[in-house]
C-alpha cells in the first residue's frame, strides 16, 4: 500500500525500475506528498513534499535529476523535484492556471505541456505549448497545433517522435476531438490519422512497432 490514498496523479518510471508518484487529490494528507515504489522490496516510502498541493497536474524528468511539475486544477504553480537530495524548489508561475496537461517530450527533446484547461468546464485551454526554459528561468511558447483538446493522450513511436491522440473540446456535453498528431524530435508538428470516434478519459498504447491500439 502507498503511504497517502490518492487519485488524479502523475508517475515516473525511473531508470532502476522504482516508480515515482506527485501528489493527487487524497482525503488523508497526500496532495502535497511524492512517494517512492522500491520494485526489490515491495514497498512505498516519501521522498519529498510538493509546494503545492496538486491534482490533475503534470511531471516530466527535466534531467536525470530533476523533475518538472507542472499546474494542477486551480494551480499556476511550477516546481522542481531534485531526486537525489528529495527537496523541491518553485520556479516562474505559469501564465494562468492549468489542469490536465500532457508533457510532450519527443525523443528527449525536454518536456512541453500541453492539453490543458484554466479552470472547469468550458474554460480557456491554448492551441500551444509551453516550455520551461531553465537558463532564463521562464516559459515560452513551443509547439502549435490545430486544435486544443483538453487531457489528450501520447503514445511514443519506433522512431523516437510522439503521437498525441484525441481529447475533450467541451463539456456539457462533452465534445470530443477525433484529430491526432505526430511531434517529431526537433519540434515539427504534423496532422496524424483520425479516429473514427472522438475521446476523453481514453488510453492509448503501442500495439507493435506499427499499430498503436485506442481504448
């Protein structure tokens, strides 16, 4: 069992095979707690709290040390985790609040989040996405794309480039896009296949090296 019940949580696989879990919406204290999955002794330890309480929110490795974390519902804030000395520090706030993100980091190329809302239904979301530029300590604009999903999903491919998949436009009802693209390693952003039916809440996988399965 983890220390904290929690739900609407990001996790990261580490190279050793240990899995690193950020928050999430819990009841008994772990919205602000990051977590430790040791795969050779079968069990949960915490390796750190978050500045900010978080849910819906986004992580993506900013190096081999560090993790990037990113909004939440409600939440503007950005902060770094540094996995060997377990502590956090924020950086530059986000232009607004953002939930649901996805980080699309083709290849290596460094996290940019996308998919994102401002708020509840019907908020703002953003055609484009933003990157955290560590060497000037603020976000840029990155990636453009054509449509503006909320919570997409990303399968990466044999060649490195990532696939982004679908998403909700709206809510009450919901809308959803049945649009796909692929980001390539140096940035590119191209139109993939449609879906025949539009998603939200949906997973994506690779179903071999050239079919990925839509569920």
């Amino acid at each position: 069992d983890m220390t904290s019940a929690r739900c609407e949580f990001p996790t990261l696989v580490l190279p050793d095979g240990d899995i690193l879990v950020f928050g999430g919406h819990s009841d008994n204290g772990g919205d602000s707690v990051i977590e430790r999955f040791d795969v050779d002794t079968y069990t949960w330890s915490v390796v750190g709290i978050m500045q900010s309480s978080r849910r819906q929110h986004c992580a993506d490795f900013l190096s081999s040390d560090e993790v990037l974390i990113f909004g939440g519902y409600g939440n503007s804030t950005a902060e770094i985790y540094t996995i060997s000395t377990r502590q956090t520090a924020p950086i530059a706030e986000l232009p607004g609040p953002a939930n649901s993100a996805v980080s699309i980091n083709p290849d290596g190329r460094g996290p940019s989040f996308w998919g994102y809302r401002s708020g509840g239904e019907g908020s703002d979301r953003p055609y484009e996405s933003i990157r955290y530029d560590k060497s000037v300590k603020s976000w840029t604009k990155d990636l453009v794309f054509d449509d503006k999903p909320v919570a997409p999903k990303l399968v990466t491919l044999a060649d490195g480039s990532v696939s982004v998949i679908s998403g909700a436009l709206a809510e009450s009802p919901f809308v959803t896009s049945k649009r796909t693209w692929v980001v390539s390693p140096f940035g590119n952003v191209a139109r993939g296949p449609s879906l025949l039916e539009g998603r939200q809440w949906h997973v994506v996988g690779t179903w071999d090296n050239e079919r990925i399965i839509v569920v």
